[in-house]
C-alpha cells in the first residue's frame, strides 16, 4: 500500500518560498497571480496491508515526523 | 480561480530527501517502510476565470518556473 501525504503551512503562517514563487512569476510576465503557497507531497511505501492499520500508522508518521503540527496541516490519502 | 500543482521527480531520478525521510522513519521504529519520494505542492491563485485559459497559463507556468520538466513530472488541478 502506498500513502500520499500533503503537508500545508496553516493559514496565517507566512510562506517565504512561497512569496518568492509569487514575485518570481510576476517578473516572468504573468499577470494576475494572487497569493502563492508552497506545501510538500510525501509518498512512502508501506508493507502493512490493512488500511485502517496503515492509515493510523501514517497519523502517526506525520506527527513525529513528517509534519510540524503546530504550523502545518497534513492529509493523508491511502493508494491501494 | 486556483490551481493545485503537484510536482515530483521522474522515476529513476535519485531523490536524497525522500532516502533522508526513509531512513528517518525507520530509525523511530517505523517498521515495513519501503520507498519515500518527497514532492512539491504549488497552490497558486489565479485572477483568470476561464477554465481553459487558465489551465494553458499554469502550463506555461510549470515549464517556465515551477517544474524541471527534464528531472520533474508535474500535474495541474484547478479548483473554483
């Protein structure tokens, strides 16, 4: 089983490379680019086979892990 | 209108931070824990509201900054 986890800074948080992304665009000519957000997409192969197992050991990852809980939100989606 | 880029590397590209993450994971005791690649999530907000041309505008986007298509694969989903 695969898991695709997304992880986004929580709304308010400031987004730097984000920002950088924005000014980028607008330099290269594309006119009407509101805000920009960078997030990361993490996918991990897992041997667990039961997904009420796998998706509660990936909860468990992104909060030791692969997410900071206090300025991220993180979803989980379960690829069979 | 905003569109959701997820941006990842082509297989066969070696990707360190998702080896770093792999390595991580197993070290706190996270056992069945196959292959980890790491990838990009670009949320960009968009003045356009014609579904097509802003569609054709990420494109452009994504060749001109926001992927390496040599190295990277990228999708767009666009969301009202």
């Amino acid at each position: 089983m695969k898991a695709k986890v997304t992880v986004t800074l929580k709304t308010g948080v400031l987004d730097p490379q984000g920002k950088a992304v924005q000014h980028a665009l607008g330099s290269l000519g594309f006119a009407g680019v509101g805000e920009v957000r960078q997030g990361k997409l993490i996918e991990v192969e897992l041997a667990e086979t039961d997904r009420t197992r796998a998706g509660e050991e990936v909860e468990r990852m992104c909060r030791a892990l692969l997410a900071n809980p206090v300025i991220e939100n993180y979803s989980i989606e379960l690829v069979d």
